[in-house]
C-alpha cells in the first residue's frame, strides 16, 4: 500500500550522495541554500558516495538506515535528496523512511509554488507540478478499486489511478490553453514594440546574482528582492531612457539554476520567449562568488535551451561592493565594444557606465546631423525632444524648424521616413568617442 503523505513538515533531513559515473556532480552548498529557501529547518545533512544509484532506493542499506535513525532522533518529517529520484525509488523511500520524501525537481517546484504570484506564474507552475506528478501516480492507489461486481453495483469501470490520469489530462490540457493565451498576447506585445521599434533588455543571469535589485535601479520600480534563490518568479517589463539612444523595454526573468528541471522550462516557455526575443541580454554575474565562472557556464546553457544563446549579451559583474576598495569599469572586446561593465547594485555604483554600455551597444554607431522640419511635423520635433537627441535649434521666417541631433544611425532612418531631412555630411562616432565629436567638428569646419 502506498504510504500517505503528511500535508507538509519543516524538520527536514538534506541527503547528498556523489555518483561516480555522473559527469556533472550536484552542488551540496546550492543544495542547502534551495532547502533554506524552501522553508525548511535542516537539521542534518547527510553525504555518501556510490559508484551507481541502488535502483530500489538510490542509497544503499547501510546509508537507509543511517537516514532512517536521522529521521527517527530529530522527528523529521521531509527528507530531501539532491538527486531526480525515480518514482518508484521516491515510493520506496517513503515507505522505509515512513515520512515525505522529495527530489531535487520536487523541491525546486515547490519553491516556485511559494513565489508565484501572477496568475500567468500559477499556471506555469501548476503546469510543472502536474507534469512531475503524473509520472508518481503509477500504483499510488492500486488499492482504491472502483470496478464492482453484481447487478446494481457496476460503477464507472475506472481504478482511482484511471480517475486520477484522466483528470490531470485534462487539467494540463485547460493549462495548456491558457498558457497559449499568455503566449499570444505577449508575442502581440512584442510585435508592437517591433513595429514602434522599441528594442528589449532581458536581466538574465544565475538565480540571487541580484537582477532584480538591478532591475529596481535601472527602472525606480520597487520588484520583490531578497536574499533567497527563486526570490523572482514572474517577469517583470519597464519602460527606460537610455542616454543619447531613447526608450527601452527592461525584462526581469527567472533566475537559472545548474540543471534546471526540464518540467520547468518547458513551463516557463511563455515567459522564458521574453529573453529569446529580446535584443539585448544583461547576464547579471556574483562577482563576488567564487564559483562565479560554473554559474556562467550553467546560465549559458539554459541559453542555448532556448534558443537565446546567438543574442549579444553584455557581461555585468555585480556585488563589488563585497570585494572592498573595488571600483566600477567597462572592459571592451576586439571591436572596442562594451563587453563587461563592474557594478554594484545595492550601492548604485557603476549604473551610469551600464546605461552608456547598453545604450552604445543598441545604438552601433552614433552620428551627428543638421536636420530640418516641416511646420507641420511638431508632433515629431516633440519625440525627439523627449528623447535628448536635440543640441541645438532654430526656427526658420519660413516656420521650418532646423535642429543639430546626436542619435542612433537607426533613429535617423527612422526620422527620414517620417519627413526630417538631413542636411548636413553626417560625421559618425562610437558613443565611446562622442565627447570627441566637437573637436572633429572644429577640424572639419
């Protein structure tokens, strides 16, 4: 008979076992912190080694019963293991052990259970959760048979188990529908911002690498940080002006984690299309974290999970305020591209050099031009006003309106179809440079 689950409990026992044969080892400090963001009061950490997962329980006798006499002394009632555990083996353990057992998926969705928020968040996770579920129903109600015998007593033919299958399909199904609705609203979100030609910075990065306090930096917004994995859950969209570029749509994503359950990705699709659209990726990096270079690793795989692996991405090193006398800096690549910004987004330090980062990255080149106006087009005299393009003006006895702009060689393709006419020789300068335009200017007469 499958043992019954205790609706929940918080004295819990963490169980790490390294796999000889597993080429990629899970992380017992990252372990700790998921179970201490789960909730949970460990009491007892208990590590081994085998060469292969025993397929009955994953652990051997002699470490089952060491886990047992641990639950037994300190009353434990979860027991967590930082390994995918079978369904059977997760059975077996639960029977032995005679208290909830959960793996590292199952402790990883029920964190995103506590975080969601929004109800596109809810549906995600209720979606994962069922996912991982379905595949634990085999034989955990064999003993609820509704198949009767005798005339009067023939009911619906259907074993619990049968009920229990069928009514998550259809749920997942109910599931999947609302999320496709999620899905096209936010690709028609996404297709307005094209066509307004408005680009869009994805925060992406290794779960509390402090995206979301950089998030609140760059946008005044007031998002929930904490010192917590998973402490962001739904993404979030602003608005933000960047310097001699214009507006941009900032994204705060979901942190990765190193093998993020596959059930979650596949959930987290609708939100996670947000980064594979986006055409700028913010990787927000620890600096001040030792195994920062694993994490970018593992953050660069989820990348290529979702086909977001090919945008430009710009490297920003966060938490330098932890590494004492350390000061905020651009480092530029071959192309003399911004390529990594330092940073600390607590202090507020170093966020000017980001937004000239992001902005001379979305830009290319800048160029400096003498344009002019029709009377008519004050409503786009107005737009590139509140984008901080103008430096000089003047107004023509004719009404023609004759401005000196500085912008985005695209913003000024953008302006010519609408009406501007250039009517200067254009002088192009990287945004690094742009403060040596006037002398070029004087050169050039």
């Amino acid at each position: 008979m499958f043992f019954e689950r205790p609706d929940s409990g918080e004295v819990t026992i963490l169980v790490n076992i390294a796999i000889d044969s597993d080429s990629v080892r899970e992380d017992p400090n990252e372990f700790e912190e998921l179970a201490s963001s789960a909730g949970a009061l460990s009491v007892e950490f208990i590590s081994g080694s085998r060469k292969q997962p025993s397929p009955t329980y994953f652990v051997g006798a002699g470490k089952l019963e060491e886990i047992a006499a641990a639950v037994k002394s300190h009353g434990a009632q979860v027991v967590l293991f930082n390994h995918t555990l079978s369904p059977s083996q997760e059975r077996n353990l639960e029977k032995a052990l005679r208290c909830r057992v959960l793996d590292r998926t199952g402790l990883i969705l029920d964190i995103f259970a506590q975080r969601a928020r929004s109800h596109e968040g809810k549906l995600q996770v209720e979606l994962a959760q069922l996912k991982h579920l379905s595949s634990r129903l085999k034989r955990g109600w064999t003993h609820l048979d509704r198949q009767k015998g005798g005339i009067g007593l023939r009911g619906a033919g259907e074993k619990q188990l049968e009920l229990d299958q069928r009514m998550i399909g259809v749920r997942i199904k109910a599931l999947n529908k609302g999320l496709a609705k999620v899905r096209s609203q936010r690709n028609q979100g996404r297709r307005s911002r094209s066509r307004a030609e408005i680009p869009t910075i994805s925060i992406v990065g290794y779960t509390n690498a402090g995206k979301s306090t950089l998030f609140n930096e760059l946008t005044n917004a007031s998002t929930f940080v904490a010192d917590q994995l998973f402490a962001t859950l739904d993404s979030t969209l602003r608005r933000i002006e960047l310097p001699n570029y214009g507006s941009a749509i900032l994204a705060d994503t979901v942190g990765f984690i190193s093998r993020l359950p596959h059930q979650l990705v596949e959930a987290f699709r609708a939100t996670l299309e947000e980064t594979a659209s986006a055409s700028l990726l913010l990787h927000v990096i620890d600096y001040s974290n030792e195994e920062k270079d694993k994490f970018i690793d593992n953050v660069n795989s989820v990348l290529t999970e979702i086909d977001a692996h090919a945008i430009p991405q710009l490297q920003v090193f966060n938490k330098i305020d932890l590494l004492g006398d350390f000061e905020p800096k651009i480092e530029r690549d071959k192309f003399d591209k911004p390529s990594k910004v330092w940073i600390s987004a607590a202090e507020g330090a170093g966020i000017d050099l980001l937004r000239k980062a992001i902005a001379e990255i979305l830009a290319g080149s800048v160029v400096s031009e003498k344009i002019r106006l029709a009377p008519n087009l004050t409503r786009l005299r107005s737009q590139i006003f509140s984008k901080g393009f103008v430096e000089e003006e003047h107004i023509d006895e004719e009404g023609y309106y004759h401005l000196r702009v500085r912008l985005p060689d695209a913003e000024l393709e953008r302006l010519t179809r609408q009406g501007a006419v250039i009517e200067a020789v254009s002088l192009v300068v990287s945004s690094k440079n742009a403060e040596s335009l006037e002398v070029g200017e004087a050169l050039t007469g």
